[in-house]
C-alpha cells in the first residue's frame, strides 16, 4: 500500500485548500484505490483558517458571544482541536473587515471580541492557543483584545478606557496585573507570515489602513498613535517592538501580542506543520503534494510551498507542487528538491477560463501528475 499526503494551500479567489484536498483524493484513489491518504489543508490564519485545522486535526467548532469591530455584540467562534487543550482562532471571526458592514473605521473598530475568544478558549481549557492574524479591520495594537483579557489602560487623567486606533496617543499607563494568569509564555502562538514593523513607511497604518477605510490624514494619525504605543511599552513593560518583524501585522495586533499577551509570532506553515505533527505522519510517505495559486519569489521566502517542501527535504520525504501559477525556473526551485511542479493552467489559459474552470484543470494535471509518478 502506497502512502500519500496531501497538503495545499488554497488558490485564493478560486478554490480553498479543503476543497483542492477533496478533489485530489477523489482523483488518486481512482489512480491509486488502495492508497492510504492523508489531507492537511493549510491554514495561513485567515478566514477559514478553523475550518482547516478541524479537518486535519479533528475536533469542534465553539460558538461564542462576543463583541464585533464595531462594538456590537455578535456571534463569534473558535476551533478545538480533537486533543482536547488546542484551541485555533482567526481573528477575522470577531474583528474583521465584513463584520464592519460597509462602515468601515479604521480609527474606532477594536480587537476586544478577538479576546474574549482568547478568554472563552483558556476558561473551556485550552492551554495552547493557536491565533491567526489576518483580514482585520482594526489598528489598535492589540490593545481592545488585551482589555478583554485584563490588562488595564490608563489616560493622563487616570481614566481607564479601552484604546482603539483613534484612541492610542491617550494612553498614559499600562497596567498588566490584572492580565488573566492563563496567558503565560508558551501559551498563545501567532501565526504571521508578513514581516512589516509596527510603524512608519512600511508599517501597519500605512501599508494596511487604508484598506480599512483610513484616509490619508486618518493612516497618519493612526501611525503617531502606534508609535506612540510603541514607545510607552518600551517605558513602561521593557518591550521592544518597534522593529520586531510582522509586529506591524493586522493593525499592529503582532506588536500587541508579544508585548502584552506573551505571545510568540511564528511562521504560519512552519505552525502548521508542528501542530498537525507532519513528522510523524511523514514516516513512510511515497509523495507529498503541495501548491498555491502562484509559485513565485514570495513561495520561497516562507510560505506554504517553501515550508512543506523544507521539512520533506529534512525528513527525505519526496514532495511536488502543484500550482495555478509557476513564476520559477528549474533553477530557482532547484534548492527546494521538488520531484515534480506543475501549472494546473493549460498553456494560453486566460485569466478568466483559469478561475473559471479551476477544479477541472486541477484535476487534469493531478491525473497528469500520478500518472507520471507511477
């Protein structure tokens, strides 16, 4: 009996990494009906990100009421996974964009409800948190989600408050003693594949904010108020995060979770590949087959491709890529020792027949592929 795994990232736009998962294991087990097949879609912290984890780990989705980026009470949700004490939330369930509902005020939406997700996963028994950054409609810092965990903000009035982005230059102290006790280093992982510092040029107000409705007067406001933040935990808390790599991530909420809830920001397959223990499951692999929508340079510099391919290399494991898009040589994948890449896109495939017929195209190069591997 052959071994494979089957672990895509999603073709964004076009087919999630479930459903490519799906239609490769309809396709190899008409080429291959013994097979034994395992299926790790990837994550990458985004919408969706929960439903991924459930399905390569197993477990269940957890409803929670909590508060939405505008302060309204809505209903949001975590995953825990079938360990029983692994808890996955995407942020975007509690603070993001579509939850803004054309209303979109990157100066007055808060990350409070991301941690009351936090706060209902420690009481339900999680002690690993697993947190994705991604599609938010915030730039507080962090600091609505540090509130709802017990951290305490201070105006030059002494006036307690819950800072948004608007709000950030008012804070005068920060108080940790009332921070829940759950949240000890090593619980809370991050999962952060952008490298953008909290503030300035290439910072969370200006890179992101407009996107969440910031003019051009509003992203200079909000990068004062972040650097502002930045420079009082530095005062105050010993922390350094001006320049700390993808601190600058979902408004500034990977500054926040490093500073204040004693979070570590890691790449996002390499904590995928940990948490679904791919080095396990590796033992014995025939081929592991991996993609995106387009292999390019960014493939190489940490994303699903990159990370699923590294790890076979460390573990001799064989491993392809299947992708909507191939933007490398031979050359430049050469150091990655990929048995096989392939565009899913026949040649002279427009734009719109390649979203359109996705799942077909897929398909054929998948059969393609086994029957070559074969």
């Amino acid at each position: 009996m052959s071994k494979w795994i089957l672990m895509p990232d999603s073709f964004k736009g076009t087919m999630s990494s479930l459903e490519i998962c799906r239609l490769m294991r309809e396709a190899l087990l008409r080429h291959v009906p013994d097979a034994e097949v395992v299926s790790i879609p990837v994550a990458d912290g985004g919408e969706g990100s929960v439903k991924a984890f459930l399905a390569a780990m197993g477990g269940h989705r957890v409803e929670v009421p909590c508060t939405g980026p505008d302060f309204r009470k809505i209903s949001g949700f975590y995953g825990l996974l079938a360990d029983g004490y692994t808890a996955v939330i995407e942020m975007a369930a509690a603070a993001g964009l579509p939850l803004m509902e054309g209303r979109l005020c990157a100066e007055g939406a808060t990350t409070y409800g991301v941690g009351e997700l936090i706060l209902a996963a420690i009481r339900d028994g999680a002690r690993r948190i697993i947190l994705g950054l991604g599609g938010s409609a915030t730039n507080d810092g962090g600091c609505g989600a540090a509130a709802a965990l017990g951290v305490r903000f201070y105006d030059r009035q002494g006036r307690g408050f819950v800072p948004t982005g608007g709000t950030l230059a008012d804070i005068e102290t920060i108080d940790l003693s009332g921070r829940h006790p759950g949240l000890r280093p090593g619980v809370l992982t991050v999962m952060c594949d952008i490298d953008n510092p909290l503030y300035g040029e290439t910072g969370a107000a200006y890179i992101f904010a407009p996107q969440k409705g910031a003019n051009d007067a509003c992203v200079q406001r909000l990068d004062a108020g972040l650097r502002h933040l930045a420079a009082v935990l530095h005062a105050q808390l010993g922390a350094e995060v001006d320049t700390l790599p993808g601190g600058g991530a979902a408004g500034g909420f990977g500054a926040g979770c490093a500073a204040l809830l004693c979070g570590a920001l890691r790449s996002g397959i390499t904590t995928v590949l940990d948490t679904v223990d791919f080095d396990r499951r590796a033992v014995g692999c025939d081929l592991v087959v991996t993609g995106e929508g387009s292999f390019d340079a960014q493939s190489l510099g940490g994303k699903a491709i990159s990370g699923v391919a590294g790890r076979c290399q460390t573990l001799r494991v064989p491993a392809a890529v299947l992708a909507g898009r191939v933007a490398l040589t031979p050359e430049q994948w050469a150091p990655l020792d990929l048995r096989a890449v392939r565009s899913i896109n026949p040649a002279g495939a427009t734009l719109e027949a390649a979203r359109a017929n996705a799942a077909a195209y897929y398909r054929t190069a998948l059969e393609t592929l086994l029957k070559e591997w074969k």
